[in-house]
C-alpha cells in the first residue's frame, strides 16, 4: 500500500510535501492501527487509536496549505471530542465492571443493569461512529478528506 500511495503521488505531481516526512508517519499510522487490531483490553484499543490519529493528523496536512490545514483543525477538533467520549466510556466501564479487559467484559457486562449497558454501549457507539464518520456523524468528513494530498487518500488505512 505504501507503494501504490508513493505512485499514486508522483502520477498525480503532488511534490508539495517532503517524502522523508511521509514514509515514518505512515509507519507509525500502520502501527497505531497494528496496535489497535491487536490490543486485548479497552485502554490498550485506546492508545491505538490515538496512535494512528497522530499519525493521520501530520499526514492530512501533508504539504501545508491553508485549505488544509483549516479542514484539518475541524478533523483534530472532532477528533478529540470523540476520544474523550471514548475515554469517558473507558473509565465508567472500569467503574461499573472493575475491568477494561474484554475477555472478562464479555462476562461482566451482562451481568450489569440494562440501562447501565444501554449508556456504555451508546458511548461506545458514538465515539466510535464519530471517528469512523458513520452517517449522522459525517459531519466533519466532507472538509477533510477532499484537501488531503492523493498519497494520503490512497494509502491510509486510518485516515
């Protein structure tokens, strides 16, 4: 993938941005999303997250201009607002089941009252489908992917 969004950079002429900048912050969005994937409890999921948002917020200003770096502001702003919420819903489901790992949260959360799991499961929802830009909460999706440089587009798992 890395290739094909270098290609993809060179056909389209996009020389605006430093290719010594591109290859190590995709590495490290590729292994934000690495750590995600493979996490086994919610704070480790966590820092994955915030790992490959990192990463991605360096590579949608790839290049510098105004254009994006004002969509890019809305992309960190909202993006920050959704990890809040996720860490939000991390620490009351540390309260509410004594765990964040989710082999034991499998068990313990059934064993919760139904609007306590209905609250910690819609926080999840929510924070999740802000930063997966799930209809209705696209909102912030439109201003940042059109800016992005095309390497960045085509070859990022996380942005």
């Amino acid at each position: 993938m890395l290739i094909y969004a270098t290609g993809q950079g060179e056909a389209d002429g996009d020389d605006e941005g430093p290719v010594s900048v591109f290859h190590p912050t995709y590495l490290i969005l590729v292994a934000g999303v690495s750590n995600a994937f493979l996490s086994g409890d919610l704070f480790n999921l966590y820092v994955g997250f915030e790992i490959q948002l990192t990463a991605s917020y360096v590579l949608m200003t790839f290049g510098g201009t105004g254009e994006r770096i004002r969509a890019n502001v809305t992309y960190v702003v909202v993006s920050v607002v959704s990890s809040l919420l996720f860490l939000s819903a991390i620490a009351m489901i540390y309260a509410a089941t004594g765990t964040i790992k989710m082999a034991d949260l499998a068990v313990k959360l059934a064993h919760l009252d139904p609007g306590t799991q209905a609250l910690l499961h819609v926080m999840l929802l929510v924070a999740f489908g802000i930063k997966a830009a799930v209809f209705p909460l696209s909102f912030w999706l439109p201003d940042s992917y059109p800016t992005a440089p095309a390497p960045v587009t085509a070859g990022s798992p996380g942005c």
